[in-house]
C-alpha cells in the first residue's frame, strides 16, 4: 500500500447539479485510488456552449 498526490482536471457533465458533484468527484477519484483527502482547487465555466466545465480536483490517494 502507498500514498500518492494526484492533481486531476475533470470535465463534468452539464446535467450535473451542483448537489451531486462531491459524489461525482469521489466514483472520478475511486478509479484511480482510494480517496484518503481531495479539495477542489478551482472550477472553470464555460464561454461558449462549446466547452465543458472543468473542475481541478488535487487528492491524496492510498493505492493498493
């Protein structure tokens, strides 16, 4: 078992409600490790209908 500091930028879906992305985040998380800590360090919204909002996530992982 070993810790890791992960810094990772998600694109997350625009039917998410605000009310469901801590959960979002962790099953994002969970693919990689075990979420130990995590804090999300900054959101960017879209300028145009084009783009995805992206939210940077950094997290302390335990992986197995």
């Amino acid at each position: 078992m070993r810790v890791k500091l992960v810094e990772i930028n998600l694109n997350f879906p625009r039917d998410l409600t605000i009310l469901d992305l801590r959960s979002w985040v962790v099953s994002q998380l969970n693919k990689q490790g075990e979420p130990l800590r995590w804090a999300i360090t900054s959101i960017q919204l879209p300028i145009a209908n084009d783009f995805d909002r992206q939210v940077k996530v950094e997290a302390i992982l335990i992986i197995h």
